[in-house]
C-alpha cells in the first residue's frame, strides 16, 4: 500500500508514475494476463458473430424482398437501442455471466457491418454486372470477381468501427456482469475498493488492447487487399 502515500490526491487522481507501478505490479500476475485473455475471446467471439450475422442479414434484405421487409426494421431497432438496456436484458436471459460480453458485442456489430456491406452490394458497378451475365459467370464466379472487391473495402471499414464499439461495449457489459476473470471485473473491484491507481491502470489496458486489435484488423485487411481501415 506505499503507492498511497500521497494522501487524498492519489487517491482522487494517482500521478502517472504509480499507475505504471501498479501496471507493472499486476502483469506480473498470473491472473492479470487470464483476465486478459478472457475479455479478448469473449469479445472477439462476439465480433466475429456479430459480423457474420451483419453481413448475411446485408446479403439477405438485398436480394430478397421479405427478407428486406422484416430483418431492415429489426436491424434499425437494435442500432437504437442503449447499450446498457441491451446489457441488462442479456443479463437476464443469457444461461450464464460468462456469455454476456460476447452477445452484446454482437449486438453492436451487427448494425454496423449490415450497413457497410449493404452499400457496398448497392454500390457494385452495374456494368460489370453486365459483363458478367454476358459473359455468363455463375453465382459464384460473380460473387468472387465482382461482388467481393466492391464489398470488401465497405466490410473492412465496417469492421474497424465495429471492433471499436465491441470493445467498449464487452467491457462495459463485463462491469456489470462480473465474470470471473474479466477486465471489467478487476475495473468494477478497483472502484469499489477504491484501488484508484488499480482503476487507472486496468483502463490503461483496455487502451493498449483496444489499439492493438484495431492495429491487428487492419494490417489483416491490408494482406487481404481490402484498403485502409
């Protein structure tokens, strides 16, 4: 407890020099890295679902009609709906704390990769369409030669904002959850016990992390050919 001897103001606000000790002091921690490493598959499990469900729900309401009918205005609903109420709804159905982060980190992707691959299905160039019912492509030759390079810059852009909003939101739903080993977690006890430079330094790797998942995704999409992110 030496990291208090500043009296109330490390308390209120700890200087950076505590935080980094205190950031030293918990990787060196076996539980550290497992709640790190919880939160990372938790909410990277609910992105990557989240941006399937996205992108076949964008596939469905553009080529068929029904689909466009009942799926565009549920979509709509749950890109207005608060985060918090979604958390507190999952909490209550889901059959376990565990699976919360990732529902609702796919709840916040979903909207958003619907709407990013829609415009790319929308802005496909009709010309090579054209082309390629002249040329008599199948379904899925269109789907690989024309379709997937309009789509593909839309997806990667979609999932760079997406992946941001999963983070913060998995964390989010963490802290009022409670997993076992979750960074939310170890955020929610700092503040109750009021381990203020243990706050500071447990948000200080939700920042590392959530840059180097952005960093991740975009040198993936970069290999992929999809642009910048």
């Amino acid at each position: 407890m030496d990291w208090r001897t500043g009296g109330y103001g490390s308390l209120l606000l700890p200087t950076p020099l505590e935080v980094a000790g205190r950031l030293g002091a918990l990787a060196l921690q076996p539980a550290f890295w497992q709640a790190a490493g919880m939160s990372l598959g938790r909410i990277f499990a609910g992105f990557a679902l989240g941006a399937a469900l996205g992108t076949l729900a964008a596939v469905g309401t553009a080529a068929l009609a029904p689909a466009d009918w009942v799926l565009t205005p549920a979509i709509k609903v749950v890109r207005a709906v608060p985060v918090a109420s979604f958390i507190v709804l999952v909490l209550l159905w889901a059959p376990s704390t565990g699976v919360v982060p990732a529902i609702v980190s796919a709840l916040m992707v979903l909207p958003v990769l619907w709407g990013n691959v829609s415009r790319g299905i929308a802005q496909t160039d009709g010309k090579l369409l054209e082309m390629a019912r002249a040329y008599r492509f199948g379904r899925a030759r269109t789907l690989r030669l024309v379709y997937l390079p309009s789509v593909l810059p839309y997806f990667a852009s979609g999932c760079a904002t997406a992946l941001g909003l999963a983070w913060k939101a998995g964390v989010a739903a963490e802290v009022l959850c409670l997993p076992g080993l979750a960074i939310g977690t170890r955020l929610y006890r700092a503040k109750i016990t009021m381990e203020t430079p243990d706050l500071f330094a447990w948000t200080a790797v939700v920042i590392v992390l959530s840059f180097v998942l952005e960093y991740a995704l975009g040198l993936l999409f970069r290999r992929m050919g999809g642009g910048n992110t």
